[in-house]
C-alpha cells in the first residue's frame, strides 16, 4: 500500500495470568493495562544469579520510579517455599514499591506454563542445569499491548542499560503515536 507504513515483525503475545503478589493481593495481567513492563522468574533462596538480577532490576526500578507506565513483574518458579511472607521480605530487601515492582507467586503449573508458553523460555529439568540460569538471567520487555519487544541478559550492566534505553524509546513512540 502507497503512503503507509507496513510492518513486518510479528512479536509472540503473553497471555493473560493471575497470580498473587508480595501484598498478598490478586494480580492479574489487567492490572497492566496500558502498561510497559519487564518480567523476569527468579526465587527467593536463590544466591547467585538471582539476586544479581534483582539488583540490575532495582536499577530500572530506580530509573523509572516515576514513570506511571513502567511496572517489573517478577514470577518466582518456587511457590512452594516462596509464599507471600517470602515475597514480601525479597521485595522489601530491594525496596521494591509493591505498586510498581511486582513480585508474583501462585500454582507451580500455571507458572511453569507462562515461562514456558508465555514467555518462551527454556522448560527446567533440575535446580543448577545450564536451562535454570538461562531461565534466571533473561528479562523480557512487554509493550503495552502485551507483545514481547526484548530479551536481555539481566546479568549485564550493559544490557540493563540497554533495556533502560529502549524503555525511554517504546514510552516515546506511545506518546508519538498517541499525541501526548
């Protein structure tokens, strides 16, 4: 077509969730609405790399606090010993605003399912197989039209500052396109 633009990247759609955060609140994916968040899976004991994360994810957390449009939604693969109380203790040691920063637990299928399906990432056989860390570094950038728009190694300064970087540039095109 003449004088209009065409796409042609197709990008893999999350589908709707509902679990429960660090409040002890439900949390749905429509609490996202016209929302721009990262998502990450990660658990509460984990000393590695998962804390390592948390604190590159505390950087967005920090660099967007006052961006109404900008949510993180971490999703712990061990509900089992990650309750709320858990949550909410891991949030509390990243300051993490709970209006803001999401920390997600709920039946280990229903999680399992939305890494795996959801979020395309690796399906884990055993605690500490090469699938684990992969699952635990990756950060995944969802527009506000629930559209997976990038992948980034959580564990890397320079990645987190790209992600930064291409949040400011998907939060631009929104207010391009909508004349804000």
């Amino acid at each position: 077509m003449q004088g209009q633009w065409q796409f042609d990247t197709l990008y893999h759609k999350v589908p709707p969730f509902s679990f429960t955060s660090q409040t002890g609140a439900s949390f749905s994916q429509k609490e996202l609405q016209g929302k721009v968040f990262v998502a990450n899976f990660f658990y509460t004991s984990c000393q590695g790399i998962c804390k390592q994360v948390s604190t590159q994810l505390a950087r967005v957390h920090d660099a967007f606090r006052l961006q109404p449009d900008v949510r993180l939604v971490s999703f712990t693969v061990n509900p089992e010993q990650d309750q709320v109380p858990q949550l909410k203790e891991y949030s509390d040691s990243f300051r993490a605003d709970p209006s803001r920063w999401i920390f997600l637990t709920g039946p280990k299928p229903q999680i399992q399912a939305l890494a795996a399906q959801g979020f395309k990432l690796p399906v884990v056989a055993a605690a500490g197989d090469s699938a684990e860390l992969e699952l635990h570094k990756q950060l995944m950038l969802v527009d506000k039209q629930k559209r997976i728009r990038g992948i980034y190694d959580g564990t890397s300064a320079k990645e987190i500052d790209r992600l930064i970087t291409e949040i400011n540039v998907l939060l631009s095109e929104y207010e391009t396109d909508h004349g804000k």
